[in-house]
C-alpha cells in the first residue's frame, strides 16, 4: 500500500512528491503518463519563477533539475496514464491504464488543465513563438509594442486590461458584437484608451516568420479581410480541466467541482474526501503559474503526512 499516490508530474505533482518524500513518506509514487515537467515545457522562455533569472533558458531547461531534486529524496515514477481514482473504504484504489489497481492511504491529483486552441490557421505553428495563452506569463515580452487579444469573456477581457499596462496598444478581437465578460468589465475595458475593440470579427490566420508572428488576418462578419501587424497574440478561449481520474465509472466526479470542473479545494488543497488532495492547475481560483503549483503541490503534501499521522 503506498502511503501517497500523486497524480500529474509537472510542478505541482513534483513538488508535493519532494515534500512527501523529504517530509518522511517512504512509499510515494508519482504517476505521469508522460516526462515529468507539465506544461511549461512547451514554453520557449520563463522568467517569473523567483530565484530563476536566466535569460533565453527554456520551460524545458527549467524543469530539468527538478526531476532530479524530487528522486533523490526516494520518490518513486511510473510513466503511466491514469484512469481513475476511487475511494474505497479507508483507503484509495488507483486505475492505471491497463486495468492495474495500486492501493494508496492518500491521493494528490495534479493533472492539469489544458488551454483550448482557437483553430485558426498557424496557431499551433506559432504556439510558444507569438501566440501565448498566457498574459501573466509572456505579457512582458511585448513591453510597449502592441499586442491582440482573442476572445469575449471576463479572461480574455481581464488579461487585455491586465496587458493595457505593459504593452502599448491591446486590440481585442471578438468574433461577436457583445460580450460575455461582466459589465463592469466590459465598462473597465472601455475607458482603457489603448484598448480598442474589434467585435464581429475573427482570425483567420496567424503569420510571421522563424523569428515568431509578425500579423494577424482578420475577416468581419460582412467578409471585409485586413491585416494587423502585432509580434503577440494572445488566446482566451477557454481551459479543458483535466479532471477525468475524478469521475467514477458512471461518470459523476466523486469529490466537489464547480461549474467549470475545477476541483474545489480550501487553502490546504483538501477536497470534499477525506485523505484526496488536488494541486496546480486544477483547482478553483487557480493563478495557472508555476510558483503557484508548486505552493500548492507542498501544501497538499504537508496535509498528507498530517493525515497519515493522525490516523495511526
Ligand atoms: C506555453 C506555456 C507557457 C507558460 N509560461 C509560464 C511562465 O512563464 N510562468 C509561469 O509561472 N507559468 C507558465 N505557464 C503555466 C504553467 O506551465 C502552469 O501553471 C503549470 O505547469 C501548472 O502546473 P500543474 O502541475 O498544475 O499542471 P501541469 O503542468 O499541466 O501538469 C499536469 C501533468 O499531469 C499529467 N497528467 C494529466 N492527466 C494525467 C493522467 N490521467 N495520468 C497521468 N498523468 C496525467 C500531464 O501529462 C502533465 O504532465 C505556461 C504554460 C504554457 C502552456
């Protein structure tokens, strides 16, 4: 029986499997159905993780130690996937792709979530080298240049003010001529001068060239195509929680979510079950920051080795 079973390895799932196994947990395992690392491996350069200040180093760079710190203290990887996690009785029963059950005293689930794709065209080619899903992450890159924003609810309208005060103009591009976003957001977003607004309107297309986008192609709703030369875009269409190790065989989550099926958590990443723990990206109110993550990811940890003592 493994005294913690942790869910996820990027850096929430490897920080609490540090914190686990530093903290005197012998029997943890982390479950990734990859490499270690998370999402930030896809990130061509960080630099807001504190402590870390190299110009030009990758995600993948980053995360690179990490791995190593968290083995080092006897934490245990299976390159898994898994399927399902489920209470049963006292103790948790773990699903691996396969059908193999590994029993556990406790669980932390740090799967992530995923960033939706808008589907125009050279949005994935220029993933990471111009269009960013990220205003927090990447915003300072295009310190006084203009940069779009794609979307028409409170993130992307939130992220445009919150890059309004970095980047010089912010045009927001919103394939309707309302938006989702509340009100007093929509108003916030109006009295911004160098926000302006392009409703009814999508992107057909990103380009640029090896050094990253340089423009975006814009088509309204009367068909009318031009072209904005902008070196950032920035995609808010919404998040994909990977929440599905949460659901039980008939499909319902077996702890609380809220409506957008983030995990709901208190301030020790407890969930509605006794001894299941969720950390990073997938809970509620989550920042979507590495720093975060991994604050959440010794959080949980912490409550699990008080969990485990307070049952002996
Ligand atoms: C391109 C990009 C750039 C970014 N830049 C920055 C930045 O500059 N600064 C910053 O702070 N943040 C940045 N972020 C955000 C940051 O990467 C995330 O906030 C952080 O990685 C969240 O960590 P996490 O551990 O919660 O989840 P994730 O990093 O998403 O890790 C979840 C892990 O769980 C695994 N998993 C999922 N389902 C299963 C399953 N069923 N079984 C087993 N394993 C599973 C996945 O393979 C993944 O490795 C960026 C993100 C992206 C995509």
């Amino acid at each position: 029986m493994l005294d913690c079973a942790i869910i996820g390895g990027g850096p929430a799932g490897l920080t609490a499997g540090l914190y686990t196994t530093r903290g005197g947990l012998k029997n943890v395992t982390l479950f990734e159905m990859g490499m270690p690392g998370g999402q930030i491996t896809q990130s061509s350069e960080i630099e807001n993780y504190p402590g870390f200040f190299e110009h030009h180093k990758t995600g993948m760079d980053f995360m690179d130690t990490w791995q190593e710190q968290c083995f080092h203290f006897g934490l245990k990887h299976e390159m898994k996937k898994v399927e399902r996690v489920a209470k049963t009785g006292e103790h948790f029963t773990i699903t691996l792709e396969g059908g193999e059950n590994v029993e556990a005293k406790t669980a932390i689930v740090c799967t992530g979530s995923t960033p939706k794709r808008a589907g125009f065209k050279g949005e994935d080619e220029f993933f990471g080298r111009g269009v960013s899903t990220c205003a927090t992450c990447d915003g300072f890159f295009y310190k006084d240049k203009p940069v779009a924003v794609l979307g028409g609810g409170d993130t992307a309208l939130e992220e445009a003010h919150y890059l309004s005060n970095i980047c010089s103009d912010v045009y927001v591009i919103h394939r309707r001529d309302t938006f989702r976003a509340a009100p007093s957001t929509v108003d916030r977003i109006k009295r911004k001068e160098n926000i302006h607004l392009i409703t009814d309107t999508v992107i057909e297309e990103v380009f640029g060239d090896a050094m990253g986008v340089s423009g975006v192609k814009l088509k309204n709703k009367a068909g009318k195509t031009e072209e904005l030369n902008i070196p950032g875009l920035f995609v808010f269409v919404g998040h994909d929680v990977n929440n599905a190790v949460l659901k039980d065989e008939k499909g319902n989550f077996i702890c609380g979510m809220n409506d957008w099926g983030q995990v709901i958590v208190d301030l020790s990443m407890r969930t509605s079950v006794p001894g299941l723990f969720a950390a990073g990206d997938m809970r509620i109110e989550a920042p979507k920051q590495v720093v975060v993550a991994a604050g959440d990811g010794a959080t949980a940890a912490l409550q699990v080795i008080s969990y485990i003592q307070e049952q002996v």
